[in-house]
C-alpha cells in the first residue's frame, strides 16, 4: 500500500475498508454524496485540492503522506540543522591563532586540499548539498591549518573554502553565519584584486541575502571596477567574468531596491562584457556569460515588482542555447525564481511546472532551500494548486 504507483482512489478504498467504513459513511462524514466517493475510488474523479485530501485523510485517520502513497523522509530541516552546526564549530576553530604546533595535527597535503577544494565545488555546482554539508567542516580545519602551516601557500585555498562555505549557507538560509565566513575570505584577500573580486562575489549573496542590498551596489560596484581597465583592452576572459558577476550583483542588489534605472545600466555594462566571455565557461566558478546576464534581467523584474515582465523573459532565457551549459546549481537556482513570478503573477500552473523542473535539475536545491519550501508553501495554499505540486510538498512534509 505504500507504492506510489497505487491511483489514491484505491488507496482511499483501502484506508475505507481497514477503517471498517461503507461508502455512505464516509460520504456522510466528508459531507459528500456516496456517488462522489464511489467515482473517487474508481478513479473517475480526481481528488486535486488540498483542503480535500486533507478531510479524506482527517477522517480515514491517517496522515496525508499515506493518502497520497509517500512516506514522509528524514526532515530535510533536521539535516540542515545539524550540518549548519557542525559548519559553524568548523569556523570557530582557531588553530590560526594558536599556531603551527596545533595546525600540524590536522594539515592535509597541498595536493589533497586542492583536490578536495576542486571535488567541493563541483558537489556545490551539481546542488548535491547533504553531501557538501557533510564533508565541508573537515575541509574548513584543513584549509585553515595549510593557512597557519604556510601563509603564502595556503592563502588562495582558504579563500576558495570559505567562498564555497558562504555560498553553501547563504543556500541554507544561514545569512549571517555566511557573513562569517566571506569577511574572513575578503580579509584573507586583501591586497590581491584578483582574489578580493573573487571572494567579493559571495559577498554580494551575503548583503542581498541578509538584506543589506544597498551595501552590495556599493561594494560590488567597487570590487567590480578594481579588476578590470577601463578601457578592456588586454583583460583576461577571467577578470572580465568576475567584473561581470560583480556588476550581476549590484544589479539585483539596486532591483531589490527598486531603482531600475540602476538596474538596467549595470545589466547593459554586464551584457557587454558578457559578450566578450560568451557562454559556456566557468570562470572562478562564476559561469558567467551572455545567458547569466539575461537570468539577472528576468530576476531583476521580479525583484523590481513586474512578476509578468520576468515571467515573458524567462521564456527567452530557456531557449538560449547556454542555457544547457549552466551548472545545475545555477539552473534550478534561477527556476525557482522563475516560478515564483509565474505564482506572482497568479499563474500557478506554469509556476508548478517550473518548480518540478527545479526539482527535477536539482532535487536539493528545492528539497533543502527554506525559500524553495517556502515557496512550495505558497504554491499549495493556491486554490487551483495542480496535484504533482501538492505530492511534493508532503512527501517533503511542507504544509
């Protein structure tokens, strides 16, 4: 009875039965007629509302989950929680500070570091989050102890751990703890502009996402500006992607403010170094490209509060061929804010589909996001909520 591939009329039938009801009784608890629960068990009526399958499972004595055929799995806030903690005791270790004797114990060889630094991104960009939380705390005290050991060996690895620690927890909804770990980055970084801009670009996620959004215009078009010449000549297509990713920033930072005129300028400055990158590269794991930048301009209407402006440029940033050489990461991330115009814009159908979409992309980052759930809880709060959505949010227990 577990099997989701069992229609939820016959699981209806078979909570009826063990709970030793007829169909008048059922129908008569439901203040429904005995018809309307005879064609739903046969499968000539669908059960797609909410409030409905919450009655039918209220009155059979079992939990929506049941009803629908899924079994409810290890609350994704629990995992998130305990690796949230195990990052934090990570960063609050201080083998910098106590000195070489203490780092000795836990220092990983270079060459292991580099390959874990390279494995983690690629884990982060894959949306494959459970196991980057998992693995994260260890690579945080061994960057830190290579840092303590050899300063000048270990200081672009450290910057790349805490880059990928911020990115990871501004996904976890953990802001501030996200703050910690990029303002030691960007400390870490001074005085090489290459690698300030690059650790700038968590930054950017950092202020935006605990709502500091006229800080970031400011700091990213600052950082921006210090990695690239005026006039472009010569620059490296990877200073050109972090100057770009940086403007992307300050764009969505000025949108949330609703200064659109801001917003366009830094875009169209942003769409021209785009071009002189073009899509498909990957530069300090920015994935900037001419399609980034339209996935800004769809987000930035969001942001600005035009729901049906993001919701038409969404429809031309999917067919770009660069939309397919996106990291999954990247690609689910922006579905999530494509769906959420679509539900802004009370079309909750095409917002569904969308977020299946995100799911599909990426499973964590719609399983283990807070904004992804929030979302999906908005979504199955609308009337017309389509059922795969509603199935999602209980297997996910989110409701």
């Amino acid at each position: 009875m577990g099997s989701e591939s069992l229609p939820i009329g016959r699981r209806v039938a078979y909570w009826r039965g063990r709970r030793r009801m007829s169909q008048q009784v059922l129908a008569d608890r439901l203040g429904k007629s005995k018809s309307w629960v005879d064609k739903v068990e046969r499968g000539v009526r669908s059960l797609d509302k909410v409030s409905t399958i919450a009655e039918v499972a209220a009155v059979l004595r079992i939990d929506q989950a049941t009803l629908l055929g899924r079994d409810r799995q290890r609350s994704a806030v629990d995992v998130r929680a305990e690796g949230v903690e195990r990052i934090r005791a990570a960063l609050s270790t201080y083998d910098m500070a106590l000195g070489r004797r203490a780092a000795a114990r836990e220092a990983p060889s270079a060459a292991h570091l580099a390959r874990s630094i390279g494995h983690a991104w690629t884990t982060y960009q894959h949306a494959r989050y459970p196991q980057l939380i998992s693995g994260l705390p260890e690579l945080v005290v061994g960057a830190q102890c290579c840092y303590t050991l050899d300063p000048g060996a270990g200081r672009v690895a450290l910057v790349e751990v805490y880059r990928i620690t911020a990115a990871l927890l501004v996904k976890l909804g953990e802001g501030e703890l996200g703050w910690l770990a990029v303002d030691r980055a960007m400390t870490i970084a001074t005085d090489d502009a290459e690698l300030v801009a690059a650790a700038a670009v968590q930054l950017g996620q950092v202020l935006r996402a605990t709502g500091r959004a006229g800080s970031a215009v400011s700091a990213m078009r600052t950082a921006a500006y210090r990695i690239v010449r005026a006039d472009l000549d010569g620059d490296q297509p990877a200073h050109l992607s972090l100057c770009g990713t940086l403007l992307v920033q300050a764009a969505l930072a000025a949108a949330r403010q609703g200064d659109e005129r801001a917003t366009v300028s830094l875009l169209d400055e942003a769409a021209d170094l785009a071009a002189r990158v073009g899509d498909g590269h990957d530069h300090h794991h920015t994935a900037f490209g001419p399609t980034a930048v339209a996935m800004a301009r769809a987000v930035a209407a969001l942001e600005w509060g035009d729901p049906g402006e993001a919701a038409t440029l969404h429809q031309e940033v999917v067919r770009r061929d660069g939309w397919r050489w996106l990291p999954a990461e990247h690609r689910a991330a922006y579905l999530l804010d494509a769906a959420r115009a679509h539900l802004h814009d009370d079309d909750p159908t095409p917002a569904a589909r969308i977020l299946l979409d995100a799911d599909q992309t990426a499973p964590a980052e719609v399983r283990h996001r807070p904004a992804a759930r929030d979302l999906l809880t908005q979504m199955i709060r609308h009337p017309d909520a389509p059922m795969p959505i509603i199935q999602l949010a209980t297997t996910l227990g989110v409701g």
